[in-house]
C-alpha cells in the first residue's frame, strides 16, 4: 500500500513577533514538526503551504487535493492552524464534507535559544534574491 501523502500546513507571522512568538516565525520549523510526525506515521509529506487568515474554501487548499497528491492535512498544533486559517471550524468542516483528514502533530513547541533566534532572523531578513536560508 502507498504511504498517505500529506500537506503540511505552517503560519506565517511578521519576522517582528520573534522575540515574542518565535515558532509563529520560524515556518521552517513548523514544517519539520509536521514532517517529523507523517515520518512517524509512515505517511509522505508531498506539499509544504503556508497561509495566513485563509478562507477554508480558498482553490489554493484544494488544488492537490483535487488533483488526487494529498490525502491529509496536518499542522504542528492547533494555534498555528488558527493563524493560517479564518476559520479552523469551517476548514475542518470542509475537510469533513470533502472527505480529507486533517490533523495535528500535537508535538511540544521547540524552546528556542538566542542563536536559534538568530539564525531565524538571519534566514527570514536576507534579501529578496531567492534565498531560502539553505
């Protein structure tokens, strides 16, 4: 059987909330919640979003899902789905009437240290030019 192929969903947040909220910034670090958790499940994460304030019937949801390359959904925990989306209780209602999961990884958010605050910053304030802190 072909391993479930998952849609990781991160929040975006202002590199300004940093200090204050740090895993709300770091999407790259909500994606590997989510990527650890499909690991573990034996599912494949096939599509990396990030949204914030989404309308839960937004084509941008539901294109792959259409198109038959996800079969779930899955956020680090429920505050970052709330952020990425207007409204968690129509999007799992949609979910529900479409026939997708939708879950979250439930993990404990990582504490984060000055220098794992710094290397956020440093990967979200370079400039324009492509870089994607790789």
């Amino acid at each position: 059987m072909d391993a479930l192929r998952v849609a990781a969903i991160a929040s975006l947040a202002p590199l300004e909330e940093l200090d204050a909220d740090p895993f709300a910034v770091d999407t790259r670090g909500q994606h590997a919640v989510c990527a650890r958790w499909a690991a573990e499940q034996g599912y494949v994460v096939t599509r990396h979003l990030l949204f914030y304030g989404l309308r839960a019937d937004h084509c941008g949801l539901w294109r792959d899902v259409d198109a038959g390359q996800v079969d779930l959904f899955v956020a680090p925990n429920r505050r970052v789905l709330a952020r990425a989306l207007r409204s968690v209780e129509e999007f799992t209602a949609e979910c529900e009437r479409r026939g997708v999961r939708l879950e979250t990884a439930g993990a404990e958010e990582p504490a984060y240290t000055s220098a794992m605050k710094a290397e956020v910053h440093r990967r979200l304030s370079m400039p324009t030019a492509g870089y994607d802190g790789t």
